[in-house]
C-alpha cells in the first residue's frame, strides 16, 4: 500500500512558455499554489471579462508614492485578493517593504498549503513609479 500525497493542482505554468520540444510545460503541487498566488497578483481586477472582480487591485496604485500609507493599502487589497481567490491557503502574513530601489516594493507572503499544512514564503515585486525616481 502506497501513502497518498493530496492533490493540490496541476496546470500550465505561467507564464506560458514553449518548452524545448515544442509543449507546454506543466505545474503541480506547491508549485501549482504558487503559480496561482503568482496569477492572483498579476491579473488586474476586471482584466478578465467572465470573471471580472478575479485578481488584485494592486494595478490601481501604480502611480502612488511608495510610502507607508501605500504599502499598507498593498498590504490590504493582497489580503483580500488571496483570501477570495486562492482557496488552497491560509495566509499567516502579508507584508509590504519599500524594494531595493526606491521604485519598487517587495510584497512578502507567507502561506500554509491547507492540504498538507506545509509552510511556504514568496515575494512578489511590484513596481508602482517604475522608470521614476
């Protein structure tokens, strides 16, 4: 008898790409969750027309200043979007720092897969005055 992993997902990796024998390359598991976490914050809410209120609205803020206001309100539209549209996690915390340059934030996620409640971290840049200082 076998142990059984759960099954988190499986799907075309994003972006999509043409692998080197001409397919699609496939995700699954953790990398399936991050892959749609990474999909949720790219997708501006709207963006997609059968699903309208799918994705984040942190594309609304691309011209705000990188402040701590700013990176609170990230901090809170990142939230709300993970809790509504990644059902396989449970967020233990989202976090906003001013990136490496003073044009980019660092969007910090730790995660917990509720399957097999292992933890996870990932950050995800965000660029909102990109090209000005």
């Amino acid at each position: 008898m076998t142990a059984t992993r759960p099954f988190l997902g499986r799907g075309f990796g994003f972006p999509l790409r043409v692998g080197p024998r001409g397919g699609l390359p496939w995700v699954e598991d953790a990398t399936a969750v991050e892959r749609g976490i990474w999909i949720v914050l790219s997708v501006a809410r709207g963006e997609m027309p059968m699903q309208p209120r799918f994705g984040c609205g942190i594309q609304e803020l691309v011209f705000a200043d990188n402040t701590a206001a700013s990176r609170a309100v990230v901090a809170q539209l990142v939230t709300e979007a993970l809790s509504e549209w990644e059902p396989r996690i449970d967020l233990v915390d989202v976090r906003v720092r001013e990136g490496e340059e003073p044009t980019t934030m660092a969007i910090e996620i730790d995660y917990r897969i509720r399957a097999n409640n292992a933890f996870f971290n990932l950050v995800y840049p965000f660029y909102p005055r990109e090209g000005r200082s």
